[in-house]
C-alpha cells in the first residue's frame, strides 16, 4: 500500500472503507460532520445506574429524545423497574411519552412529543 493510499485510509477517503466502518469512525470522534448543529437531538443512553436517571431527567428537559438501552440494569430486575417507574412519572409530568421499542430498548420523549403506539390485534 503506498503512502497516499495508507493515508487516504486514515482520513477515511479510501473506497474500500464501508458505511458501517464510516459511521463507527464519526461515533468515535463525537462528531456529527454531516449536519449542523440541531435545536434537539435523539440521545443514546445506557441504563448502568440510578444516577443515570437524572441524566435522563435533564436531557428530556433539554427537549433531546432518549433512546434508552436498558440491558445494563437487566440483571438487578427490581432496580430496573424502580428506574423506569420513577422516569414515567417523570415523562407524564413533563407531557412527554415513553414506550418500549424491543426487550432491551425504551423510548422517551419530552414534553409535546408523542409516540405513535400500535396495538396488536386479536
């Protein structure tokens, strides 16, 4: 591999680099160079402790979505529901809305922001 190719690689121009390798690389960096700067933002947050509530707390107050990984806190299961009890009483007073999107996953949204939730049928 020549030089320009070695860095061209690290810059992350090479042709050969795939989108999921792309997205990885900008995740790591904590840069968003595709958009500029959003009055909100949809947040990833993993559930490891109850200090992370009012992490959650302040973000949703902030107006930001949360997208909630709650496997972290799947083993301790009466911590977890204590969690998420406590942060939908919050979201309900806030006008917000929470919904569960899979088994390892909670959606939370703040105030005027509501989740369309479809009901199996029978």
């Amino acid at each position: 591999m020549s030089l320009l190719q070695k860095l061209s690689h690290a810059l992350g121009l090479s042709r050969d680099m795939d989108i999921e390798e792309y997205m990885d690389t900008i995740e790591l960096e904590n840069v968003d160079m595709m958009h500029e700067a959003a009055d909100f933002y949809v947040k990833p947050v993993a559930l490891e402790s109850e200090a992370d509530a009012k992490v959650i707390a302040e973000e949703l107050k902030n107006k930001n979505i949360i997208l909630l990984n709650i496997t972290p806190m799947a083993k301790n299961q009466a911590k977890l529901k204590a969690i998420v009890a406590e942060l939908k009483k919050f979201v309900i007073k806030l006008d917000g809305d929470i919904a569960r999107i899979d088994n390892e996953k909670i959606l939370l949204t703040p105030s005027k922001v509501k989740i369309v939730k479809s009901r199996k049928s029978k």
